[in-house]
C-alpha cells in the first residue's frame, strides 16, 4: 500500500509547514516510515549550514514524531526530491503549495510541477491552508475508462480496504457529451475495485459529475473533511513515471483536498 515511506519535501513557509503536516498524518494511517528533506542548490557557500538549520525546525515543527532528516543538494528542488527518493525508497513525496495562492485549493509551484511530468514515485499536494482532520474519511479516484485509471482504481480500492475507508469513484462529464457510456464505464469500474479487493458494494460508490468546465463539474459534487484524491498519470507518461495531463491538471487545481498521483505502471 502507497505510504509505507513518505518523503516530504520542506521549506520555509505555511507550505513546507502543511506539507510536513499531511505527511505526518499519512504515515500515522499507514504507519509507514518518514523522511523530511530540505534542498539547496550546488556550490553555494553556506548553503548545507542553512539547509540544516531548516530541518530542526521541520524537527521541531513534528513534536517527537520520528523521522530520517536529509539535506539534499539539488539543481531544482524537485529533481532533489525526486533523487533522494529513489535514493532512500520512498513511495510518496508529499509537496505543499506555494503561498499567497486561493486557500483551500492547490498551487503547482516550480517543485511540484517537475514532480508532475517527471517523478517516478507517486505525488501528493496539500491545499494551502490544509490541516489534516483526525482521521481518513474517504478515498476517490478521478476515473475515465483507461488501463491506468484501471490500475489507480485497483490499488486505491486495496488502500481503502487496508485502511478500513469507502471508495468512491468519479467521472466528469464536461459539456455536451452523452452521460450513459460514462455511466457504463462507472459500473465496470465498480466490478474491478470489488474484484480487486475485499470491499463490499456497500463500500464502493460512483458519481457522474456534471458542468461546463472542469471547475463546475467539480462543485458539482461533495467533498466532505477527510477525502484523499488519487489521479492517474496521462497516457503520455512513460513507464512508472508521473506525467499530469492538461485535464487532470484542472481537477488537481479545483480539488479541495489532498491530491495524489499514481505514476504510469505504478505496482
């Protein structure tokens, strides 16, 4: 199950703070493993000092809970990220989002969007604003009928089984287009998170979402304290590597919660 060694990327400011917050929080459900990592840029003088300076106080900011500390160096903080987990293995990098941006939704500053079209771990952003609630209520899967949000739907349907949640799967129907073959495609995908786990129907949901851009198809439907978004990569992703398309990068901006995304093949 993903979260079993979260990396969180930190840095100054209420993202690094909301980033460290919700990985914290995933590692408690899944009580996997956590690192925090801050990067600075190569040859700058002072550079190491200040970035260890930054990881006590992400030490302080996680009040004892335990957590391997690293200072990455790194040309971009995404692809610093992106070495060091690969380097520790680690399954999820947890960024924040930018500051100053609309609270309650995400931002995709220059980290996450190298994350987003190069990571070969899966990616979860946190709102700006967020703060984790007690415990998980949700999970949905962002779903169009393509083997890779065929595979999200089956290792999201073994996470909430393991994490004792329902699933809920969710289409959009933007525009004018025919809602009956995206309700079909629901209900099979309905049939293989059932398949694929343990989970009753009576824990497994599905909804059309209906609007005339991706935002209004958004608010189109309910999204309760708790929820976790899993998106699929696009299918121009290579093999176990994230890359986000135009459409899903959208719902990831409109989405009021927590968003993750799956790399190509992910296993």
């Amino acid at each position: 199950m993903i979260g079993q060694h979260v990396l969180a990327g930190y840095a100054p400011g209420a993202g690094g703070r909301e980033a460290l917050a919700l990985a914290r929080a995933i590692t408690a459900l899944t009580r996997g493993r956590l690192s925090v990592a801050a990067v600075h840029p190569p040859g700058l003088p002072g550079a190491e000092g200040q970035t260890r300076a930054l990881l006590d106080q992400a030490a302080a900011l996680l009040g004892g809970t335990p957590a391997d500390l690293h200072v990455q160096e790194g040309r971009s903080v995404g692809r610093g990220l992106t070495l060091l987990a690969s380097r520790v293995g680690a399954d999820l990098i947890v960024v924040g989002s930018p500051d100053g941006g609309p609270r309650g939704r995400i931002g995709v500053g220059a980290a996450a969007d190298h994350l987003l079209h190069s990571a070969t771990e899966a990616v979860m952003l946190a709102p700006s604003g967020y703060a984790p609630p007690e415990e998980l209520g949700r999970i949905t899967v962002m779903y169009v009928r393509r083997p890779q949000c065929d595979e999200a739907v089956t290792r999201a349907a073994q996470a909430a089984e393991g994490l004792g949640v329902p699933l809920r799967l969710v289409t959009l129907a933007i525009g004018d287009v025919n809602p009956e073959p995206l309700r079909d495609d629901l209900a099979l995908a309905i049939r293989l998170a059932l398949d694929s786990s343990g989970l009753t129907a009576g824990d497994v949901s599905a909804e059309l979402a209906r609007g005339g851009d991706v935002a209004d198809t958004m608010d189109d439907i309910g999204w309760p304290d708790g929820e976790l978004l899993v998106c699929a990569s696009s299918e121009d992703a290579s093999a176990h590597r994230v890359f986000l398309g135009e459409v899903a990068l959208k719902v990831l901006r409109a989405a009021p919660c927590p968003v993750t995304v799956l790399p190509r093949g992910y296993l």
